[in-house]
C-alpha cells in the first residue's frame, strides 16, 4: 500500500491547492464549523462490515448521513441505504438539503407527479447545468421517494452573516424533528452536507428541537479523509467499507479523498464556464497522472509526455484532432469513430492521445497508465498481431489499465467472478455469452495451456472487446491488491509494463495463476 499512498498523497495535494484557489475567502466561523468536523473524523475505533452499518441504521430513529454533493458515489450510497431501510417494518421518511424548505409545495408536486423534472429545477431555482451538476445524483433518490411514497422533507435555508452556519442547521433540525416526532416513530433518513452533520452541528439542534421526545440518533458520515488516511496507513483502504467511530457515529466508504476532490474541482470548471480540459485542468491532472504512475513503477517517463493530447467529451473536434494526428485507414477511422460514439475511454497509440469519455478521476488514470504503458514500448503496443494473440494482448493491456487507476483509487471496484457468475445466471444474449466466456477462460487457466486458450471469443467484435476487458480487470485487479501488500515488487511491475508481450497467452496465464496463489487478506 505504501506505493499507492505515496501517490495519493501527491495527487490529493496537488489537488488541495488547486480547490484553495478556488474556495477563497472563508469565514472564521466556518474554518471552526470545518475544524469541529475534522476532529469529530480524524480517527476511528474498529473497521465493520456493510451489514452491520444496516443493522445499526435500523436501530436508530433519526439518521444523519453526509453528503458530499458533488460526489455521485455520495448519493448512490445513502440510495443503498434507504432501499434496504424499506426492507424493515417501519414507515421511512427522508429530508433532503438539496430544496430548500421554502420549495416544499414544489417538492410535493413533483413528487405527487405534477411537476415534470425540468419545471421542478425551475421553481427551485436550480436549473440543470450539465453533466456534472449534482441533480442526475438526487434523481434517483426522488424517484425511490415517489414510488414508494415516501415523506421528503426539504431541510436547506438561506442564510448569511457571521451565523449563518447556525441558522441553517438550526432550521434543517426543527424540520427533521417534526418529522421525527410522529406518533407511528418512523425512520428518518437525512442526507445533507458532511460538516453538518457531525455531532456538535445538526445532531445536538435536532436533540434540543425534539425537547422531552426521545429519539435515537445516529451519524452516517461518506468517505471521511481522516479515517480514510488511517485505514490506507493500515493497508486496509482497500478492503474496509465502514468504520465505526463512536457508539452514534459511523463512517461508510465508496471513494477515495482524491476522487471526492476531483469531482468537487470538475463541477467548479463546469460551473465557471471554464472548459474541463485546459493545460490547468484535465490535461495537466492527466500528465500528472501518468509521472506519478512512472514513478511508483519504475518505467521512465521522460519530456516526451508533453506531447500527449489529452482529448475529452466536451472537445467537438476530437475526431478530427485524432486524425490528425495518426495515420488511420478508412476502416480504422471508422472503428475509431465508432469507439468515440460508444462513449467509452481509450488510449490510442498512433495519435498519442488520450479520449476519455469521461472526466472521471479512475478514466483519467486508466488511460495514464496506458499511456505510461505506450511510452516504455512504444509501436510494440500497436504491433500487428494475428486475432487470437491480439485477444490476450488486450486482456494483458487492459490490466495494466485498470492497475493504474487502483493505484489512484484503491476504492475503485472491479466486476468479481461472483459478480460474472450471477450475470451468467439472470443475464441474456450477449450479456450471458460474455459471462460465459470469462468464467470457462478462467476455469480453465490452471489446465493445460491449450484449454483456456482456445476459449477466446470469435466474434462479433463488441464480444471480443468485452471479454477481454472483463478478464484484464481481473488481473489487474489482483495485481494492484498484490502489490499494495508487497507480494509483487515495483522491479517486477516495471517488466511487466515494459514486456512486449511476444507471446502474451502465455504471459496472461502465467500471471494470472500467480496471483491467483495470493492468500485474501481480511480487515481487522
């Protein structure tokens, strides 16, 4: 792990700075509300499993979840949550920082079905910004409510002045205490802002709102830095989903402190105006990357990384750029065109260039490695191959792929074997047909060479990309988890970035049974 830490470390300072120029000027009073808070998540007592982060909820009455509102993670966390809440017996309601109480006939229209998603935005004075507004990560959440009919309370309040931070909590808690008082005792279920939630803020005016009543509160906080940085210390960010901090405050994770800040520095650029990919920006973030990835790997990364281009969704002329920039056959160009539209991030070697679909952090990394990956062997990435050993090499490509964005983000999950088999179980056509091929390959890896070899997928060429892309994942996947516990040396990961997989079968399956060898290590 300590490779990896290293580089989140540089990556989480680097972008510290980048959001300290940007959030300037912050009161004393709210440097103490955000001090009260790390405190409150510096450390914690014991590592727990998701299960009894469930069983703790359900026990409670009132619980406090933190928001990170940029964070998408952040929202489909607390959605898990409240779907298994609704497994219970008791009536869930929800209250929700994202309206503000003043919009509550808003909200109970949309809810109710009598305002379409876009007026609705409208009458909260929230109207949709794009791709990285934080409305497509509340959607979900409403829609739950409206299907189940679920009680939503909006909790937000304007508020400015030396105590505004109190007046906002304040009112949020008088909100959530009338909800909490109710006869039939329901399981309110809150996500608002992180900070607010720690126990000196919402929790303590909900408790003086709530007077003589009692009720049971507890804190959910999201990827808390503090605790996170310990576990990683640890070597157990990795593995560790939740943590308890104290007896009414618990902490879930689903990223890694860098990734929460790159989604907090990808809606700032968007809602500035200011174009994602800059030399500032995702270019710079993308180089960064990839020096960071050469370092912990050994593989040389020298000046020629600036003439990387780094082209994103937001750039219009992307195709033409990659054009430009390569010697492509009329077919190629059409493949190449094809992979643009599907939305899905690549490297591609002839251009020196760097697509990504998405401005997401684990993207980003996934394509620095392989461009790390280009630089250590340059055109022997690209060499002519027959289709079967074109098959293994992608598989080969694809892990060092994903190795590299879990050394950015060991949170980053990767589709299991349990997960393949379940596909095969419920999935169809070429779903079922994928998790057919990546199951038989990897049952027959320990036979003879000849048995998983022969399995590779024909055609058509979506099946071919898909297999290979789900069986490199694997690798890569137990790759980084060795190499965090030092069981697979950086000397040996420098050779594996720098083979030219000359008979990359062979190089696959070798690895592949290697680490297949490496016992599991389980959280404290």
């Amino acid at each position: 792990m300590r490779s990896s830490l290293t580089l989140q470390r540089s990556l989480f300072q680097h972008q510290q700075r980048q959001i300290d120029q940007r959030v300037q000027g912050a009161s004393r009073a709210f440097r103490a509300y955000e001090a009260r808070y790390r405190r409150a998540t510096r450390a914690y007592r014991r590592v727990i499993d998701v299960e009894e982060v469930h069983e703790r909820i359900a026990a409670a009455d009132v619980v406090h979840v933190g928001d990170y509102h940029t964070l998408r993670l952040a929202q489909q966390t607390f959605l898990e949550l409240v779907h298994r809440a609704l497994k219970g017996r008791r009536r869930v309601a929800l209250a929700l920082e994202f309206v503000e109480g003043r919009h509550q006939p808003a909200l109970d229209a949309f809810l109710a079905g009598r305002l379409k998603s876009r007026a609705f935005l409208e009458r909260i004075g929230h109207p949709y910004r794009g791709p990285f507004d934080i409305w497509p990560g509340f959607e979900p959440i409403l829609t739950l409510a409206r299907r189940h009919r679920l009680e939503v309370v909006a909790v937000d309040r304007r508020a400015e002045g030396p105590r505004s931070l109190e007046l906002r909590d304040a009112y949020a808690a008088e909100r959530i205490a009338k909800v909490a008082r109710a006869g039939d005792r329901p399981l309110v279920l809150s996500l608002i802002g992180q900070f607010h939630v720690a126990p000196g803020h919402i929790p303590r005016q909900v408790a003086r709102a709530l007077g003589d009543v009692e009720r049971r509160q507890l804190i959910v906080y999201q990827n808390a830095e503090g605790a996170w940085w310990r576990l990683a210390k640890a070597g157990l960010a990795e593995t560790a989903r939740a943590v308890e901090v104290s007896d009414d405050e618990l902490c879930v994770f689903s990223a890694s402190p860098v990734v929460c800040q790159r989604s907090f520095l990808d809606y700032v650029e968007a809602e500035s105006g200011d174009a994602p990919l800059t030399e500032s920006g995702l270019a710079q973030t993308f180089r960064l990357l990839a020096k960071d990835i050469g370092r912990l790997t050994g593989v040389k990364v020298g000046p020629e990384l600036s003439d990387i281009t780094v082209l994103a969704a937001g750039d219009l002329d992307a195709l033409e750029q990659l054009r430009a920039r390569g010697r492509f056959t009329p077919r190629e160009l059409g493949q190449l065109e094809r992979h643009v539209l599907s939305r899905e991030s690549a490297w591609v070697p002839r251009a020196r260039a760097a697509w990504l679909a998405s401005l997401s952090l684990n993207h980003a990394a996934e394509e620095a490695a392989h461009c790390v990956r280009f630089l250590a062997v340059g055109d022997a990435m690209q060499r002519e191959r027959s289709k079967e050993e074109a098959f293994w090499a992608r598989c080969l490509e694809e892990a060092l792929g994903f190795f590299g964005s879990r050394l950015v983000n060991p949170a980053r999950r990767c589709t299991s074997l349990e997960d393949w088999a379940a596909h095969f179980q419920r999935g169809t056509g070429e779903a079922h047909r994928a998790a057919a091929f990546v199951l038989a390959i990897t049952a027959a890896l320990p036979e003879e060479p000849k048995a998983s070899r022969a399995l590779w997928p024909r055609s058509p060429l979506s099946l071919f990309n898909g297999v290979s892309h789900a069986l490199g994942y694997l690798l890569g996947d137990a790759l980084a988890r060795a190499f965090s516990r030092g069981q697979v040396s950086r000397a040996e990961v420098r050779e594996l970035f720098e083979d030219r997989f000359e008979h990359p079968h062979a190089t696959f399956r070798a690895w592949s049974l290697r680490l297949a060898q490496r016992p599991a290590r389980r959280a404290a």
